[in-house]
C-alpha cells in the first residue's frame, strides 16, 4: 500500500498510483506516465518507481 503522501514534500500522491500501476503494466514507459500524471518532482516520482506491493 503506497502512502497518502509524499514522504518528502507532502504532496497527496495516493490518488494517481492506481492509474499509475494499470499504465505501466500495459507496457507505457513509466517516465512518460509520470509527467502525464503530473507528478514532476524526484522526491515523489520515486515513491512510484521504488514502491513494492507486500500483499
């Protein structure tokens, strides 16, 4: 489960993984996804790339 959050900056990132997930495993380029999603800072396009699903 990805937090609300960003850990760094506190921008509210929780609402675009959904979309992000379905994206990138359709076979999009997850760069693109994130500058499509407008996610543009590293410290919360890092909290898409290295998130791990535990469940």
């Amino acid at each position: 489960m990805i937090p609300v959050r960003c850990l760094s900056c506190g921008k509210v990132i929780s609402a675009y993984f959904e979309d992000y997930q379905k994206r990138t495993q359709a076979g999009e380029d997850p760069k693109e996804v994130l500058d499509d999603l407008g996610i543009n800072k590293y410290c919360c396009r890092r909290m898409f790339i290295a998130h791990v699903e535990v469940w």
